[in-house]
C-alpha cells in the first residue's frame, strides 16, 4: 500500500514537513510495510518556499534586504537554473511574523524588502519569477516593491514619499521613468489564496488591515488611499487592474504586481501542485492524507485541503484530512470528498498542549486511524 502525505503546516505548531514526519511516523508504526510519500504543501503563503526546496532543485539565494519597518534582515529565495525560475516568499522580507505585536501597523510598514529580493532575483536574468505573497505585514499597495526598482511616488510636494500604507493618499504623481527596465523580459507569476479585489468592504485594508495592527480609522485612511494609487495608476496606464481578483492580496500587492509589471495572479496551492507534479504523485497512491492547522470556511475558498480534495476526487483516491481543529459541517466535509477527518482537538480540548504537543498527538491519530481503517 501507497499512502502520499500532502499537508500544509499547522500555523504556529508544525510546519508541513513536520507535520509530514509526525505523520509517517503513525503510519509505519501501525504497519511497517506501507510506503510513504512526503510532498508537503503550501497555499501561497509562509512555507512557499520550504516546500519547493524540498520537492525541486534549486538553489538557495541568500541576501540582506530591510524588513517591513526598514531593519536589514538577512533572508533567501529560491533560484532553478535549469528553466530559469526565481521563487520569492514576500513573508521572507515583509511578513508579519518578523515583526513584534508592539510593531505591527501596516500604516507604517512597506514591501520594500520584496522588491529589493526582486531586485537580486533579476542579477540572475532569470525568465520567470514567481512571487507567493501570503503572510504580509503591509498595506502598501506594492508602493515599496516599486520604489526598490526604480518608481518614484510623489506627493504634491514634487517630493518622493516614503512608501508606506500610511502615505498612499498623499501620491499625486507616479513616475516610471526610471523603472528598472529588466523586468520588461520577465514573467511574473503572483500566487496567493485569497481573492479579494483592492478596496472596498471586502478589499484589502477592511478585511486583512486590523489582524496587522490598524484602528478602524486607520481602515478607512488605508482603503482611501488603495482608491487613490489605483486612480493614479488607472489614469497612468489606462488599465484599471484594481477589479482584478487577488489584487487586494498581501495590502494591494496584487495590484501592484499587475499594474507595474503585467504580472498574472493565480491560485497559490494550484501552482504548487502544478510545479511539483502532485497530480501524478497522487495517481501513483492508493491513499492521500492531507491537513491544516484549522478547517474552516476558508478551507473551502483555495487553502491546502480543498485543491488537494478537489485533485483526489478527480483521480478518484481515497482523503484523510488531518488537523488542529475542525470547525466544518459534516455536509461540507462530505461535498470536498473527505472520507475521514482526524482533529487533535478530538484528544484535548486545552490548544495549548494541543500546540505544543501537536506531533504525538498527531501521530498516535494517524496510527490508530490507520490501524481502524487498514486492519
């Protein structure tokens, strides 16, 4: 028997490799013979670029860039150099876990450090850079991606502004003039799991802005100013990319991706899968076991579990999903093509010896699990 472990990580618990390792560890315990397949997954987000090293050969890329409020951080992406691939996790230099509670305001944070990171990928002259823009710290619309490479945001100063969610309403110009002309030769390919437009009730600043530290009326100022760097580059370049789904991702960075560099936006977990060839992974298994952190409405709108479900029920394989906390209706369950969900919370209901304890747990699930289906 084949079994395939395709997990995402367990957010602030286990990564998906671990979660990967504690897993096998359950099945081989509950029968030796079994043979395991570890393809952790991710949907876009932090543990992107984990996931591609473990599964693909690349290179690791290491460079000093600022963080979102300006520290140098030493941090990597990925580069293939057979097809000329870079991969870049915007978590790796502007995400919020770089940042302490006390530090996160995405008025006052940028996506500097990703554009310099795009900045030492194009060194390379690569073809193709894909960008997995989950986990962000900012609400810049990509203002601090431009400006790494060359865009000037002027205010009505003829000053350029620092470029900060809090500054999006003072542009009143943008100059591309002096943009780095390399990135003309380059595919850019943005992965995120979210689908949100660039402002509005559901846009970027009023639905992701107050988990990264802003006031309601810093909302309102950021959501304005998403409005008035969309209007100004919609005049610019008379294309208004700010209706594009995905565009309100990671605080505007879709938008910005679109507008400065005609980059595609795409589903994060769905281009993970088709980079690492998981279909044919699951075609040669008898059993896939997937998981998260916590299975909720947003399961089902483009995470992990639901591109791996929806890849199972096409190829007709058997889905164990294994995770924290399940908070889906057993309809829901049964609609994705889930044949059993194995929760920790089923074991202690305390999440922090869930959290903490989470690979026993997990493990002593998989094999009695195992045991009980595959006597």
């Amino acid at each position: 028997m084949k079994i395939l472990l395709a997990p995402d990580k367990f957010k602030h618990s286990l990564s998906a490799m671990e979660v990967c390792l504690a897993s096998e560890e359950g099945i081989l315990k509950s029968n030796p013979s079994i043979v395991v397949k570890k393809c952790p997954l991710s949907d876009g987000g932090e543990g992107s670029l984990e996931v591609i090293k473990a599964a693909l050969e690349v290179d690791p890329i290491n460079c000093t860039v600022t963080d979102p409020i300006g520290r140098p951080i030493n941090t990597f992406f990925l580069y293939n150099k057979h097809n000329k691939t870079a991969y870049i996790e915007l978590a790796k230099a502007s995400g919020l876990e770089l940042l302490e509670k006390s530090e996160q305001d995405c008025t006052i944070t940028s996506t500097t450090g990703t554009g310099e990171l795009i900045n030492h990928a194009l060194d390379l002259q690569p073809n193709k850079i894909i960008l997995f823009i989950g986990g962000s710290a900012t609400n810049d619309g990509g203002m601090g991606i431009g400006m790494a490479l060359g865009t000037k945001f002027i205010n009505e100063q003829h000053e350029q502004i620092n470029p900060v969610g809090g500054n999006l309403n003072d542009i009143v110009h943008i100059d591309l003039s002096s943009l780095d002309k390399r990135v003309h030769n380059i595919k850019f390919i943005v992965a995120t799991d979210v689908t949100n437009l660039l402002y509005g009730v559901n846009g970027a600043a009023y639905i992701y802005a107050p988990q990264k530290g802003a006031s309601k009326k810093q909302v309102a100022l950021l959501d304005n100013g998403l409005k008035n760097i969309a209007s100004i580059f919609n005049n610019l370049l008379n294309i208004d990319h700010s209706n594009t789904e995905g565009a309100g991702a990671a605080g505007g960075v879709g938008f910005g991706m679109c507008a400065l560099f005609n980059a595609q936006i795409t589903s994060g977990i769905g281009l993970i899968m088709k980079e690492l060839g998981f279909e044919n992974s699951v075609n040669d298994c008898d059993l896939v076991i997937t998981g998260e952190g916590k299975m909720d409405a947003q399961t089902i709108k483009g995470k992990v579990v639901s591109g791996v479900a929806n890849i199972c029920k096409k190829n007709n394989k058997a889905l164990i999903v294994a995770c924290g906390v399940n908070s889906l209706e057993s309809q829901q369950i049964k609609n994705l093509g889930i044949n059993h969900v194995l929760s920790i919370h089923d074991f202690t209901q305390d999440n922090n010896d869930a959290m903490i304890n989470a690979h026993e747990y997990l493990k002593n699930g998989i094999k009695t699990l195992i045991n009980k289906l595959y006597p």
